[in-house]
C-alpha cells in the first residue's frame, strides 16, 4: 500500500482516522489559502494516492476565515508568467481537480467564508458541499482582467447553468445562504459548524462497501461526459461489476432477513 504522510506537504495538514476518514486542511490562512502552484502539486499527489493509500472518504476543510480565495494573485503578478507558462499552470489545476472528482474516494468540502474564483473550482470538484453562514461564493474574474482557468466553465456551469455562470464572471455576483444552496452550489447549509457536518457525511460515506463508493465518486461523473446510449451500456457494465461484488452478499443477506436498517423519512 502507498504511504501518505502528512510530512509530506507543507501547505496541506492531513489527519488520518481510525475508520478510513482523512481530513486534509488548506493551511495557508494569511493568504486566506489562495492556491499557489505549490499547493496545487501537493493536491495533486494527495489525491493521486489516497484511493491506494487507504481513504475512505476525505473531508477538505480550511484554516483561518476562509475556505479559498482562488488563485494567488501575488505569485501569478510576481511569476510574470507567459501565456504557455500559464497554460501549464491550468493543466495542473486540472489534473488536482480531476483527481479529486473521478479518483473514486468521496470528497466533502467543509466551506467557510470565501469560497472565490479557484476557491470555488477546488470546491465544485468536491462531491459534496457543506456550506456555513458565513459562506459566500463568486467569480470575480472579470473584474480582475483574467478567465478562469481550473474548471468553472465545466463544473461550475454544470452546477448552475451557463446563464448564471456567465453573469457571476460578467457582474461579480456574489451567491450565499439558501439562494446558493438553491442553485447546486453547495448541498448542505449548516447554522453551526461545515467542519463538522462534513465529518459526519464522511464518516456516513466511509461505511460503504469502498467499490460502490468507487462507483460512484468515478462512474457518475464519466458518465455524463458520454452521450446517453454510452452511458446507459457504462451503467450497466458497472452495476455488473459492483452489485455482484463477494463484499455486497452480507448486506444483501442483511436486507433478505431484515436485520438491515430501512429507508425512512427524516422525523
């Protein structure tokens, strides 16, 4: 089994529990952990390994005020990059973000305060999202001369719809509260602490069968990218795969006599 330590990242704190739940922790509150290049390489080893190193689920939270400010603007102005440079600086954006949504590992991001510009492409690649009170999300590209660049026009867009997206880029529309929870930004909207309502969702998630959790933080989002017949023949091919699976019997069993926990509305 690969080994992932937290030593090994100087921007990210990463806890293990005993029940296969990781918390991993943006840890640069002074710059309200705006991500610079080197934060984006340790997520991209991060979650490279954590499907073979262990997770079961991972809950991404933040240090400080804020989940993501977005990109680090001092770095990017610093760098001076050229159009090529910064090309590649997105490629690795996208290869963090990818890791995250099709690794197979279910990821709730626990938001707080800012969650802007790359703060909010590093959260739509979540799975789920745990919003607080304090919560606000916005792309304020536009504004600030630049295109986003690590996703927001696919993920975000697929959240809220072109229309919306366009005119948070455009207008510099802030979201927040229940109008943000009502338009696919986040799932959840807490009173109390995202942190833990994440944990708990973690902690629910990391008691499935790891394959079907696979399934499901891979499958699904692949499955879209496809036209509905390919994804009709996808579907089936991997309910083939997992609802056979040897570790599924002893749940089945469980329902067959009913042992198991029943489906019931919320009281």
């Amino acid at each position: 089994m690969i080994s992932v330590r937290n030593d090994d990242f100087e921007n990210l704190e990463l806890e293990k529990e005993e029940d296969g739940v990781w918390i991993v922790t943006l840890n640069r509150p002074n710059k309200r952990n705006a991500l610079n290049l080197e934060t984006i390489e340790e997520l991209v080893t991060l979650f490279s390994n954590a499907p073979r190193a262990g997770a079961q689920a991972i809950v991404l939270a933040a240090s400080g005020d804020h989940f993501c400010a977005g990109l680090d603007l001092v770095e990017h102005h610093d760098e001076d990059r050229s159009p090529a440079d910064f090309m590649h600086v997105c490629l690795r954006w996208h290869e963090a973000f990818n890791k995250m949504e099709y690794g197979g590992v279910p990821v709730i991001a626990a938001l707080k305060g800012a969650v802007v510009g790359g703060g909010l492409e590093l959260a739509s690649a979540a799975h789920i999202r745990v919003a607080d009170e304090t919560t606000y999300f916005a792309l304020p590209e536009g504004q600030r001369g630049l295109f986003t660049g690590g996703g927001a026009t696919i993920r975000v867009t697929d959240l809220i719809g072109k229309a919306r997206m366009i005119d948070m880029m455009l207008t510099g529309r802030v979201y927040q509260g229940q109008e943000a929870i009502d338009l696919g930004l986040a799932q959840y909207l807490v009173g109390g602490s995202s942190f833990d309502k994440a944990v708990e969702l973690a902690r629910r998630a990391a008691a499935n069968l790891p394959l079907t959790n696979f399934a499901i933080c891979s499958a699904v989002s692949h499955m879209q990218n496809m036209s509905a017949l390919d994804a009709a023949y996808a579907e089936a091919v991997v309910a083939g795969v997992v609802n056979t699976q040897p570790d599924a019997r002893a749940r089945l069993a469980a329902f067959a006599d009913k042992t198991a926990a029943r489906v019931r509305p919320n009281s």
